[in-house]
C-alpha cells in the first residue's frame, strides 16, 4: 500500500525499527487516536503525506543515525520522533539520534500514554518549522527581486545623473567657447593624479564630477567680463572670482554632488595662502582642490588661445617649478612630474574624443594600463575635507 495523501483524521505515523510487543502496543495507541500507521519507508511514496510522522526505534548506540539520513532523503517533511522501548541506558542513542535530526524522543519502556500526545506535538512543530522556512524563503525570494529592482533603479539614477552632469558641462562650453574641452581634460587629468595617489573608485567620482563643474559658478558672471578679450578691470577681476562662491551654491545644493564641492569652491586657492575665497593655506587646502590646481594649470598651458600659442610639456613644467610650494603643493606637483608626457598626451587625445561619463573615463585608464588602476584601498590623504 503505498500513502499518497491523508487517510486518517490526524495524520499518517510510519513505525520503523519497532518490533514485538512494543510494535503493537505503539500501533493499537496511534490507531485509536486515528492516525494510519505504516511499517514500510516505500510506503511513503514519491507524494509523502502532509502530517505524517515517523516513529523510529532509538535503542542501541548506532541503530538509528544512517536510517534518519535516509528517511529525511525519502520525507524530508516528516516529523521524526525517537522511541525507547528496550531496557538499558538510551543516552548515548538519543544523543545521536537528536544530531542526525529528531526533533522528539519518547520513553515507551514503561507505557505508551505519552506516545500520541508527543507524535502530535512533533507533527505540529514540523508544520510550524516547514512553514517558516517556506516563508523564509519566499522573503528571500522577494528581497533578491526587490534589490534588483533597486539596483536598476540606482542604474537609472546614476544615468540621469551623468546626462544631467553632460549637459551643464555642455552648457559651460557654449558659454565659453575659447575654453571647450577644457572641463573634460581636466576632468580626466585631476582623476588620474588622484588614482596615483591612491584614490578609489567611489572616490574619484566625486573628484570627477567636481573637476567638470569647477567652473559652474560662471553661469553667473556677466557675459561683459565673461568673454571680455582684453585684461579684466580690478573690479571685474573681483566680479570674476565669485565664481568659485556662486559654484560652491550651485553644487551644495544637489545631494548627490555634496562631496564634489570642494573643487569648485577651492580650486583657485594656493599653498601659500594668496589664493581665493578663503586664503586658505597648506593641508586647509582640500586635497582635490590641491590636485586640480596642478591640472588646470596645466591644461591652460598646453592649450592654445587667441592670446598664446600652446606650450609643449616641458616648457610647461618649468613655468610651474617655481611655484612648487607657492602655487601648489610640493609633494603632489612631485608625483605629478613624474608623470610622462606620452601618457598626459594620450588623456588629453582620448578625453577630446570621448563622452562626458565617468565610466567612460575608467574605461580610458585601464586601456592605458595593464595593471588594475584604481586601488581598493584609501590612503589617508585622499579624505575630502570641506
């Protein structure tokens, strides 16, 4: 006969390794209480029961644990209770037994009157257990797909975010066009100074990010001292360099560029303290505002303008020597010249041909280099001090 549902009004209990007297004493009790008994594991099927137990003799040190290993393959539902029936002591076999996995044990040496109150316990315990691990489950299930879901959604925030960084840096570009491209290169230059230094990837976003918009605030400079060809005016030079105020403004006030916004409030500060807004000096210097200064510097070296023609890299480097430890700051201007001139010219070549993500810039990198670029560790003079 084999058990393919629920016959009985409490449940199906499968009597295994109970013999003699007990095996009929254990029966007739499970019998009265109606429940089916069964003494054969093929009777279990292939469609095991909903409320079946599993009543397994327990004397002797080793007579159970393979046999649990085995009914728990063939009714992994099933509640599986323990039963002594043989004198002796029966410590040593229930402590195996409870390891290989029953979750109840029943002393049958001296009456069978705990027998049905305990296989319905056991039975009740494994509904509530299997329901449980269901439920888990499905929360597991349900969180994978939620994450996923935000996941995509982060995906789609970071794209918008990057169009929207795209487009204002276009924007500056129209508005100066003396200067386009400007933004990008240094965008490119500051991170990789920045990755030499021992900057991670979180943080080279921000880096990038605050390197492209450096000169946001001059949205609101006057288009007269803006685009003015001559030399600016001292009132107008004073006018012009609020632009790294109105920038910090503009920046501070969109959440997911917060930590960018030290480069265009703090990008025309100097080492020695004669820069602006703040005057600030040495280490009070942001260590992105400091990279950024060697960079933009630089790039406005090797570019053309109406006024100069562009200069090679080696007469670029000796017009910043002298502001070693003025200008900027010593020990980053060191790890910058060490850069080469073949490798500052293949950014510059790839940041003009390339769009305006900071995934594209990545991708830039590792093209340039064999080695993984961007280090999982940050060294504690990358930290972004407002």
């Amino acid at each position: 006969m084999t058990v393919g549902g629920l016959s009985h009004r409490s449940g199906t209990v499968l009597l295994c390794g109970v013999s003699g007297e007990a095996n009929e004493r254990c029966r007739q009790a499970l019998e009265r209480a109606r429940f089916q008994v069964i003494e054969e594991i093929a009777s279990i099927g292939d469609d095991p029961p909903s409320a079946l137990a599993i009543l397994l003799g327990v004397d002797g040190p080793n007579a159970c644990t393979q046999a649990i290993q085995e009914l728990r393959l063939r009714a992994p539902g099933a509640a599986l209770v323990g039963i002594i029936t043989q004198p002796g002591d029966a410590s040593e076999a229930l402590v195996q037994a409870f390891r290989a996995g029953i979750i109840d044990a029943v002393d049958a040496r001296g009456g069978v009157d705990d027998l049905v109150p305990s296989v319905k316990l056991a039975i009740e315990r494994r509904r509530l257990q299997i329901s449980e691990e269901r439920i888990s489950e499905a929360f597991t299930r349900e969180l994978g797909r939620r994450a996923r879901r935000l996941g995509e959604a982060v995906l789609r925030i970071e794209d918008a975010y990057e169009e929207t960084l795209a487009a204002l840096v276009a924007m500056l570009d129209l508005r100066e066009q003396a200067t386009a491209g400007h933004s990008i290169r240094v965008g490119y230059y500051t991170c990789y100074l920045a990755r030499e230094v021992g900057y991670t990837r979180r943080a080279l976003q921000d880096v990038y990010r605050g390197a492209v918009l450096h000169d946001i605030g001059k949205i609101a400079i006057p288009d007269a001292i803006l685009l003015k060809p001559g030399r600016l005016t001292d009132d107008e030079r004073e006018v012009m360099k609020t632009h790294t105020v109105i920038g910090r403004g503009f920046v501070e006030r969109v959440p997911h560029l917060h930590k960018a916004v030290v480069i265009p409030w703090c990008h025309h500060e100097r080492w020695d303290g004669q820069g602006y807004p703040r005057g600030l000096a040495g280490d009070e210097i942001p260590v992105p505002a400091r990279m950024f200064a060697l960079c933009d510097v630089y790039d406005a070296l090797r570019s053309e303008r109406c006024y100069k023609k562009a200069l090679t890299h080696a007469e670029s480097l000796a017009i910043m020597l002298p502001e070693r430890g003025a200008h900027f700051d010593p020990e980053l201007f060191d790890v910058f010249r060490q850069i080469p001139e073949s490798l500052w010219d293949a950014l510059h070549t790839a940041s003009m041909q390339a769009n305006n993500r900071f995934e594209t810039m990545l991708d830039v990198f590792a093209s340039l280099e064999s080695a993984t670029m961007v280090p999982t560790e940050v060294r504690p003079t990358e930290e972004i001090r407002l």
